[in-house]
C-alpha cells in the first residue's frame, strides 16, 4: 500500500509531469531552486490543503494535480459511506483556476476538500524540514506527544467549555442579584396586570368583531326583515313572482320546447330564495339586543386598549407579550436561584476533572516510552550520550487541553542534566533531534507512505549516512520519500528522482525523473562537490553507491 502516481498539469513552473514511485526508500535531488519540494506540495493539495491561485503555472488557466495510491482495505467502508466506488486503487484529483476557484473527485467521483483532508492522515504522513522549529513551541510539543499517546483532548475541550459556561452563568448572577431581583419584581407586576385580561392569542380580532355585531344589531335585524319582506313576505314578493312566471311557463311548455331551460332557471331560482329566506328567519331568530354583553365587551375592549397603551404595545402584541414576560419571569428567577447555579457549575467542573485526569494518565503514559525511544534514536545520529526527556508539568490552571505543560528537554552527552530544548539544543541538535523524533513517531504511524521534506538540514558527514541508513531501513516496512540535499543520504535510496530546471521561451520548467546508473552517480558526485563534479568526487560517488 503505498503512492504509485503523481501527474502534475500546469502546477507552479511545472507544464507537465507525470511521476511513477516505487516501494522502499526514495529520493528527491536537484540543484537549490529546482524545485525539490514542488511534488511534496502538490501531493499536499490533492491531499486537501489550502489552494490559491498562485499555483497555476504563469499563462494557464487551472492547474491539474492527480495522485494515485494502492487503496487501504481499511478506507473501504468510509468511502462506501461517502458513496465513492472502492477499487483497487485510490486516485486523487484536484483542480484549480486562476480565480482560485477548486474542485476535487475521489475515485471520478466529485468531492469536497474536507473529504479529501479526510483521506489524508489514512495515506501519507509528511514531516517538513522546519520540524525542529515546533520543540520548542509549547503546543506543538503538547499536541506531538498526544499524538504519540493516542490522546483525544476532545472531551475534555468540550468538558471545558461546558463548565466555562456554566461558571460565568454563576459569576453574572451573584454580580447581578439585586438588578435581577429588581427585574423579576418588575416582571411579576406586568404579568399580574396581564393575567387580569388573560389576552388570548387571536382574541383581539375575535373582540372586536362580536362588538361591532352587538353596537350594530338593531339595523342587522331590520336589514333581515326587509330583506324577508322582500323575498316572501309582502304581497308582491320574489317567491310569488318566481313562481308565477315558472307556472305561466309550464302552461306552454309542451307546445314550446324552448320554454324548459327558463322554467328550470326559474325553478333554481326560486329554491335558492326559498333557502335565504329560511337562513334569515334562523338570524331573526338567535339575534336580539343584548346591552349587558355589549358593556361588558366595552369593558373588556377598554382594558385591552389601556394595557396596550400604558406597555406602549399594539393591542394584538398583548397575547404574545404576555407569554414572553413569562419566559423571561422563568429564566430570571432561574438565574436567581444560586444555588441551583452552584450545581450545576459543581457537576460540569467535575466532568471536566474527570477528562483531565483520564489525559494525564495517557500523557503521564506515553511520556517515558518516547523519551526512550528518542533518546536510543540520538544515539545513532551523532548525540552519543545525550538524553531526550519529556518533561510533564503540572499547570497553576487546568485549561481546555489538560493539566499539566508538556516540555522536551535534553542532554547533549553524558552527565548532563537535560533542559529544554530551546535553551541548550543549536540549531543541528534541534534538527537531528526533530528527525530522531519524526522516525520514533512515524514507526507507529499507519500511514503507508511518509515524506520527509529536507529533515535532514543541518546534518553531515557520518550522522548524514546514518539518517540514510534510518530511512532505508525504515523504507522495508512502509513507503517512504525523503527531499534531501545529502549525498549520503542519497546513496541510501531504492529509488532516486532527479529534480531540474531550465528555460523555456521566457518561461522556466521544472521536471523530475527518475535516475541510475552512471546518472545517479553524477548528481552524487555534483552533491559532493557543490555543483562541479570531478574524477574525486565521481569514484567518492561510486564508492557510496557501492557501501
């Protein structure tokens, strides 16, 4: 399992590429300013990283990045969950145009960035060359030994926020009791004048529709009776005509055929008054004069108006009013009950102190083994005697991310006693210190392939074919791709890419292939001799290939 494929289009001052890997060690080389590092940041963004449009060759309208990897059987069910087809292999695609715009596929399938971080950490594990610089960075230090650990300062972060919540909930009550005593008095006499109307939602409406019926019920009944009169009371009324005109036609009807559809007409006509007319004897019937309903809905009305004006409300606000003084009655009286707050702010600390003790624990775990391991890894790479301790130190304040401080601190040679790095470590310790680190984590990695981007700065001499031998050796068990500037470590690879430059029109290209034989001990021998090569430096090459 391991990166096959890397097919680069129109990517930085590349025009074209397209890079097949091998298992085992490999090497990036090139002269400074070829562009070693272009194939790790392109790997990068089919990966998931930040774009911008800056990484579209000059004159291009988009870059295409594609790498192709043996897929992990242990990707297969998350990619079934993302609906993505699970074949043998896995390739990654990325675009991106000049605006900055970018898109992504997985397996020829479209996908979003977020996915393609979340294959990331499953597939390749890159170690960059300014590594050392994170020793001596408290969180960087904190967070390499969490990872080594297995920790999840997840809960625990949640934990923390939850009781931070919780306590300033607690601090703004006891600051603010007499305001929230005053506000809940305040809210209790409004509601107790509004449960005097007890408005309904709707209501208002409902009010003033049933006012305007009672003021107005003698002309609604004498409209009714006119109406009645009309229709089948007086002595020319509708019925009597309706149905005089239908039985003049009937008369006739069977010598006029005509006739049929108007006495059908007619016929409708008449049942229709007939059925208004028995709908306003019902109306006559349950409607009269009721001046004691009518002053008490004057009563009511003119209570809702004087609410609605002295809370300075519209009078259909009040029933929506009403309910929100009540739920906020509920919440300040909450915020009043200290001792309930005190509780819960109780319960959520000790959540939170149980998260931290379960990372302490891990940390307090984890810590010696990798000060061992580190500290056999230096003695291979030029630190004969020196001692790697992670160093746990209890905070004054547990915060988010545990309780204690993580400190790396070392020992130059024997007898020393170790310090924090970044007060006794030079900048080749740091370095060296930062690769023995890199190679003790990445062992218990499950990425298959790892990319070490330059670690090696600062390095030389016999330490520098020891890192080779390091990462060939770790080459047997995973992929691994080092970007490096040491012939030694060079001569190590299974695998050796060359990285070149050169001028095209008004345009530099950058290209890499792959290299053996006589062309690798060229680039070994420039290597050794910074840039010239000669008979020396090209037997001192062979020599190397051969060892």
């Amino acid at each position: 399992m391991s990166l096959r494929r890397i097919v680069l289009r129109d990517f930085v001052i590349v025009q074209s590429l397209e890079v097949e890997l091998g298992s085992g060690f490999g090497v990036l080389t090139g002269e400074t300013g070829a562009g070693k590092s272009i194939l790790i940041d392109a790997l990068q963004l089919a990966l998931g990283a930040r774009s911008d449009s800056g990484v579209v060759r000059e004159g291009a309208a988009r870059c295409d990045i594609a790498a192709e990897f043996d897929a992990p059987a242990s990707l297969g069910p998350w990619l079934e969950e993302q609906g993505f087809p699970s074949e043998e292999g896995l390739l990654l695609r990325r675009t991106v145009d000049t605006e900055g715009r970018s898109r992504a596929w997985i397996n020829g399938i479209a996908a979003t960035v977020a996915q393609l971080k979340a294959l990331a950490d499953g597939l390749v594990d890159i170690h960059g060359q300014h590594a050392w610089q994170s020793l001596t960075r408290a969180d960087a230090v904190r967070d390499l030994l969490d990872a080594y650990a297995g920790v999840d300062t997840g809960p625990a972060t949640r934990a923390w926020t939850a009781w931070r919540q919780q306590r300033k909930a607690l601090d703004a009550a006891t600051e603010k009791q007499n305001t929230l005593q005053q506000e809940s008095e305040r809210l209790s006499w409004q509601i107790a004048e509004l449960d005097k109307l007890a408005p309904q939602a709707g209501e208002w409406e409902d009010l003033n529709a049933q006012h305007s019926r009672l003021a107005n019920a003698q002309g609604l009944l004498q409209a009714a009776q006119t109406a009645l009169n009309a229709l089948d009371e007086d002595e020319a009324n509708a019925a009597t005509l309706l149905h005089r005109a239908a039985a003049a036609l009937q008369a006739q009807a069977h010598i006029e055929p005509q006739f049929a559809s108007a006495i059908e007409a007619l016929e409708a006509a008449l049942a229709q008054v007939q059925d208004t007319v028995h709908s306003l004897h019902q109306y006559s019937r349950h409607t009269e004069q009721d001046p004691s309903s009518l002053e008490a809905l004057d009563q009511r009305l003119s209570l809702w108006m004087s609410l609605a004006r002295r809370y300075r409300r519209t009078p259909e606000d009040l029933a929506e009013v009403h309910a929100q003084w009540k739920t906020e009655l509920a919440q300040v009286d909450a915020a009043l009950d200290l001792e309930a707050l005190q509780r819960a702010e109780r319960a959520a600390w000790k959540i939170f102190t149980s998260a931290l003790q379960v990372i302490t624990k891990e940390r307090q775990k984890a810590a010696p083994k990798l000060s061992k391991a580190v500290t056999a890894s230096m003695q291979t790479l030029g630190m004969q005697g020196g001692v790697f301790e992670v160093a746990l130190l209890p905070l004054d304040e547990p915060q988010a991310h545990g309780a204690e401080q993580v400190e790396f601190r070392v020992a130059g040679h024997a007898g020393a006693t170790p310090k924090p790095v970044g007060k006794v470590a030079s900048g080749g310790e740091l370095s060296r210190i930062a690769l023995a680190i890199s190679v003790v984590t990445s062992r218990l990695g499950q990425a298959p392939t790892l990319i070490f981007d330059e670690v090696d700065s600062g390095i030389g001499g016999a330490v520098a074919h020891t890192v080779g031998q390091l990462l060939r050796q770790l080459g047997k068990d995973r992929q691994v791709l080092a970007v490096t500037h040491l012939p030694q470590v060079a001569a190590c690879a299974d695998q050796h890419l060359l990285v070149s430059k050169q001028a095209v029109g008004r345009q530099t290209q950058s290209t890499v292939q792959p290299i053996a034989t006589e062309a690798r001990v060229r680039e070994l021998a420039r290597m050794l001799g910074g840039g010239e090569q000669s008979e020396i430096s090209l037997a001192h090459a062979r020599e190397m290939l051969a060892a």
